[in-house]
C-alpha cells in the first residue's frame, strides 16, 4: 500500500462561466447577403494585418502596444470595431500559445519514455506503472532514431517559446493544409476557396454594459431586428440613420430565449457572431454573455439525497444510484452513444446521452459523481507502444467536450456535479463490489462496479465495503454490521463492546438469579368484582440494594 498515489479530495464542480446560444438568420435578401461578405472581407483584411503585429510583439506586448494597434486601426473601420478586432488578436495568439505549452509537454513525456525503455535490456518485461524494454533489437534501434527526432522537435519548440514566437493561421490550419489534398477532401477549388474566404471573415462584436440593447456595434433587438455598425469605407451602404444597416430577416432563440430576452432588455452586454455556412448556404448568429460568479453548493448539501455515480467509457456512460449511506440502490443503468461519424453527429449522440442521465437525476433529487479525468499524459504513444487498440481507446473518449455539455446542462437544470479522483476505481470497485452485488438475474460488469466505486468516494466513504453480518444466533442478530458508519466515527472498525451476561445458549445462566427471580407455574383461578391487576415480580437482593443507592 505504500506505493499508491494519495488521493484527492471530491468537490463540487462550478457552474460555467459563459453562456453561447445559435440560432439561423433567416429571409436575407441578396443584397443583404452582399453588404454581411463586405463587411466580413474588410475587417477579417485588418484583423490579418491586427494579428501579425500582434504575433511580432511576441513577449514584448503591453497595455501601450495594444492601444496604439487599436489606434491604427480606428480610422479605417471605427473604435468599437478595432476592440473586437484587437481582442480577437490577442486571444488568438494566447490559445496558441497554450498550445505550444501542451506541444512542449508531449514531446517531454515522450522523450522521457523512450529513454527509459532504452535504457532497459532488450526483452525485459514491465510492470503495472512502467513497460519494460523493447521486444527486438529493431526496434530498439527505430526508437532510438525516434528519440533524436523528438530531441530536435522539442528543441525547436522551446526556442519558439522562449522567443514567444508562435505560429497561427487565420482559417484554420487544417483548412489551409487541405488546400493541397482536394481530391481526398473531395472539394473543387472554388469550393475550398469560398469555404477559406468565409472563415477568414471577421462579423463578431463584444458586448457592453449599459449601451442599447448590449452592444451598438451588433444589435439585436427583443423583437429579432438585426442591425450592424458599417466601418468608415463602407458607410455609404447604409439603409438607416448613423450608418447603419438592418437585415432584412428576423431572429429568434429558442433555446435559453428568455435569458437573452432579459439581458437584451436590461442593456446589459451580449457579444454576437455572424458565419456563413457555405456547405448549407445558411447564415448563423451566435449570442453569448459571461455568467455572474455565484456560490457553490457546499458538498455536505450535495450529499443529503445520495448520489447518481458515473463512469465514462468510450461508448457508453455507466451510473448507478447510491444512497447517502454508500449503498447501491436498484439496478445499474447504462446510457449509450455512439462517437462514429461526423462532429455534428458525435456532438449529438453525447447530448442525448446526457440529457437522459440528467433527467433520471432531476426525477430522483441527486447530485453526479463522475470521475476528474485528464488523458493528456495518457495518448502519448510512446507509452503504450504497440498497444494501438487501448491507445485508440483512450484518444477517442470524448472527455473534453462531455464534461463541458455535462457542467453547462446541469447548471440549466441545477444539478450539482461532483468531481472525485479516478485513482483506483476501476480496481477497487472490481475488488469489493463484484461479488456482492452479483445475482442469479444480474453480473454487474467492471463499469458498474467502478461506478460504485465513484459514488461512494463523491459521499466521503471508503470504496471497500463492510463485512458481511455473522449468521444468527452466533454473536448478534444479523443484520448488526450492515449500517454504514461516518468515516470519522470513532471507533467504527474496532470489536464491539461486551454484553455482559451469556454469550451463547450452551452457557446456562446463573442458577441463583434464576431461582430468585422465577415465579410458580401455578395459575391460581381467582373469581373476586375487583378489577384484574397483575401482580409485582418479587425483588431480588441484588436490585434492592440498587435501588438503595440510587436514593
């Protein structure tokens, strides 16, 4: 037991700190789909031109470097124009430099691996924590050229992080490397072309506080007008007063309507986005405002109706219900998903598997355990080695994005989540919780265990479960050692205390007591009009002393 990792302590998860909603653009002329590219190509021209200086900057930005970036481009497009421009810019740039701190981290924990396996006798065989060498002499020698590769990489990189240099492209990577595969993506060229053209547009605007309806550069009214601020050269497309230009189609949310409606309506500020979907020739717009810190809900009151634990798995979710005591309570459930196919699919299948997990925790008045998982060291394939299946295992649990839609829907229905370390569960729950829960109609599987596991950790008890009680008549009745205890009960698995007198039926009792205290077997037939009162048992010697000295 030495060896094992301590593990941390649950705790309540916070709400989300954003909220973004979509909705269609509807009904849009052509001449209103004209002015929206126009507008878009101008500021995504800046915002190209905004983000390369903001990149040569690198570690040298400050709060004057941004305001005179801001300043250059004021004249060409307008003030607020240029705040959501330079903001876009410097989050873009941080994003990509997250991403090389991950990159950096990868490229250590593989680095570190290989020179362990070196390092280990051809063959040598591994263990739980750490693989053992590799299996032939070719492969060995592969790995070795492997390593000076990562060697050079990590070095590059390093140079680029202390240099703060960093490498972003407006669009998308991704897009631009599939510029050169066309025929594998299976778009012509002026398909790519009009689908590269509408991600580098720029049509989003920040909110702000007090202003009309949240935002003067964006504005969307309560009744669903749409209405943009025209930068400086195209002012004279204008339809209304102050250089604006209304859309002609009406928007609408229906999800999250009436929170929008009521931040709208209070001035307070509402950031919005219009993209075009070329696939579809649709045009969206995406609203989203920043939560309001409130208080988390202490974990002692998360706990007072049990807990609805869950154990991720790449194709399925595993819950069981537990009471405030660690009990599980009817029978395992299992919500499936499946993660085949395009994003949007994917996306979906992990909502529906949510939404009905969580409605089964709203009907019941529960609180979700689920495990604070973090594969980041785990999809190195320098770990697993040839363990191609297990590595595509992990890669492809959508950890990310679920504990994201898990954190946001359960804050709409105000369900607490509770996060616990994954340390063990899998093992232990297997360990304790297989056999006792097993039945003639029901072979819970090793999730389902491992759910348990999760669930009794989320409720501050240890995942091994108490001894079963003794048989009856042999020490006490049965039933004695199945309440579960506090963990901070004192005492709670120490002997328990002695009864005085016999322990068992073998053991007859005191001769003396028994003739003092047993009374005739004869029933005497008494007939009298007074009222039948049962007669006194006759005190002992002992109980009259007693009784002496309580007086």
């Amino acid at each position: 037991m030495g060896g094992l990792r301590e593990v941390a302590a649950p705790f309540v998860v916070p709400g989300p700190p954003g909220v973004a909603i979509r909705t269609r653009v509807k009904h849009l002329s052509g001449t209103d789909e004209m002015v929206l590219r126009l507008v878009g190509g101008h500021l995504g021209t800046l915002a190209a031109r905004d983000l390369k200086a903001r990149c040569a900057a690198g570690l040298e930005h400050d709060g004057e470097a941004w305001a005179q970036r801001k300043r250059a481009l004021t004249p060409e497009c307008s003030s607020r124009w240029a705040g959501s421009v330079t903001k876009a810019s410097h989050d873009q740039w941080a994003l990509a430099r997250r991403g090389q701190l991950a990159h950096i981290k990868s490229l250590q924990a593989g680095i570190a691996m290989i020179s362990h396996r070196l390092s280990l006798p051809v063959g040598a065989k591994g263990g739980k924590r750490a693989p053992g060498g590799y299996r032939s002499r070719r492969e060995w020698h592969a790995k070795s050229r492997r390593l000076r590769v990562l060697e050079d990489r990590l070095q590059a990189v390093r140079a680029d992080w202390e240099a703060g240099r960093v490498r972003v492209a407006r669009g998308g990577k991704r897009l631009l490397n599939t510029r050169h595969h066309l025929q594998q993506a299976q778009l012509s060229e002026a398909g790519w072309r009009e689908r590269w053209q509408a991600e580098r547009r720029f049509l989003q605007a920040d909110g702000e506080s007090g202003k009309r309806y949240g935002n003067e550069t964006l504005r969307v009214t309560p009744d669903g007008e749409v209405s943009l601020k025209l930068p400086a050269p195209l002012a004279r497309l204008a339809n209304a007063s102050h250089g604006r230009y209304v859309l002609a189609g009406r928007v609408s949310f229906a999800h999250r309507g009436e929170q929008w409606a009521g931040r709208v309506a209070a001035g307070r500020a509402v950031a919005y986005r219009i993209h075009e979907d070329t696939d579809r020739g649709r045009w969206y717009l995406t609203a989203s405002w920043t939560n309001s810190p409130t208080p988390t809900l202490p974990l002692a009151a998360a706990r007072v109706h049990g807990m609805l634990s869950v154990d991720t798995n790449a194709d399925h979710l595993a819950a069981w219900h537990l009471d405030p005591h660690g009990n599980p309570t009817g029978a395992p459930l299992r919500f499936g998903y499946d993660l085949s196919g395009t994003t949007a699919h994917r996306d979906a299948q992990v909502r529906h598997a949510l939404t009905r997990l969580l409605h089964f925790a709203q009907r019941h008045h529960l609180a979700v355990a689920i495990e604070d998982l973090d594969f980041t060291a785990e999809t190195t394939r320098e770990k697993h080695g040839r363990r191609t299946r297990f590595r595509k295992l992990i890669s492809g649990m959508p950890v990310a994005r679920l504990r994201a839609r898990l954190v946001s829907m359960a804050a709409e229905l105000g369900i607490p989540i509770v996060a616990v370390d994954p340390a063990y569960t899998s093992r232990w729950g297997a360990q304790h919780w297989h056999k006792p829960l097993t039945t003639p109609s029901r072979k819970p599987t090793r999730h389902d265990t491992a759910a348990v596991a999760i669930g009794r950790r989320a409720l501050g008890h240890p995942i091994r479960r108490r001894a079963a009680p003794p048989p009856h008549d042999r020490s006490d009745r049965a039933g004695h050692r199945t309440v579960q205890a506090r963990p901070g009960s004192p005492g709670r698995e120490g002997p328990r205390p002695r009864v005085p007198g016999p322990r068992t039926r073998s053991v007859p009792p005191d001769a003396e007591r028994t003739r003092a205290t047993r009374t005739s077997n004869t029933v005497r037939d008494v007939r009298s009009d007074q009222e039948w009162v049962q007669d006194p048992l006759p005190i002992t010697e002992e109980e009259r002393l007693i009784s002496e000295l309580e007086t």
